[in-house]
C-alpha cells in the first residue's frame, strides 16, 4: 500500500514543484516511486539551483542529486555519453553483496529456476553494448554458483535468454 501513497504524493509534487516550474530547463524525466532522474539543458549551477529550489517546497521531501555531465547511475542502472551517444550498462553499488536467494532455500523451486532467468535478462536489457553484457553475465553466473545453482539450471536459464531477446550466443559455460 505505501508504493501506491507515494506515487499518488510525488505525482502531485512533480507536477507543482518540479514540471511546471521547471518545464523549459528539462529535456527528459523518469521517476520511479520515489527516485527522479532528469537530464536538463543547462550547468551544474542551475541544476543545484532547481534541486534546493524543490527542497524548499514541502518538509516532506528532500532531493539528494548526482550529477555530472557524462555519467550518473539510476536505480540498477547506469546512464553515460560517450561519442555522442547515450551509453547504459548495468549498475551495482560498490557496497552490494550477493544476496541472491541460495538454491537449497524452501522457496518454491519454480521461483528457483526463475531467477537465473529473469537476473540474467536484465543484464541483457540493461546493456547497451554486448561485450560489457557478457561480463555481467559471467559475473552473474558465479554468483549463482556461490549460493548453490547448478550449472545445468544457469544454461538453461541463459538458452530461454536466447529465445526471449536477441543477444549475442555464448558459450556453455
């Protein structure tokens, strides 16, 4: 229930705070329950300015801002311009541990046989390039190994990836 309350609140506070007054300065914006990203078409000053400029508006919020002028990572994401070109590669804290659900849980085993899967192809759609994809996909696997997945679960898991998206082939690992 409290996703739902926050999205209704920050709907309402993103339309009087933040679009409306802001609207020329922003060329793109996402949120996600609580977390904003926008890309605006000014400096770092001004960026400052319209974040303070928000936190003045309710004691109930307070905007923290990541900026820099070619990188910034969102939710598990992470966001650059090189060449030109906006760039994403998926994102994980420096202070992320593997907290993957271990295969020997009492969990369901189809959430079990899941996982591999659905872990896997957000590596896939959170990249855009394959090579740094097939990295996260590696690191990715040893993770699964550490909390007991079987291989033969992790390639079947990787052959529905083929089938589901159009990826580069990869070894059996």
């Amino acid at each position: 229930m409290a996703p739902m309350y926050v999205n209704c609140f920050m709907y309402r506070f993103e339309m009087e705070h933040i679009l409306e007054p802001f609207k020329a300065k922003i060329l793109m914006y996402a949120r996600f329950i609580d977390d904003l990203f926008f890309i605006i078409n000014r400096d770092l000053c001004t960026a400052s300015d319209m974040v303070a400029s928000i936190n003045m508006a309710s004691p109930n919020i307070e905007l923290t801002m990541t900026a820099s002028p070619t990188t910034v990572d969102f939710l598990d994401v992470r966001v650059s311009i090189e060449d030109n070109k906006i760039m994403y590669t998926l994102f994980t804290k420096p202070t992320d541990r593997n907290t993957l659900l271990h295969a020997t849980s009492f969990h369901p085993n189809p959430l079990k046989t899941s996982l591999p899967y659905s872990q896997f192809l957000r590596v896939y759609r959170n990249n855009a390039e394959p090579e740094r994809a097939q990295e996260q996909i590696n690191t990715m696997w040893d993770k699964f190994l550490e909390c007991g997945y079987k291989k033969s679960t992790l390639n079947s898991a990787l052959h529905r990836c083929h089938h589901t998206k159009t990826i580069p082939d990869i070894k059996n690992q």
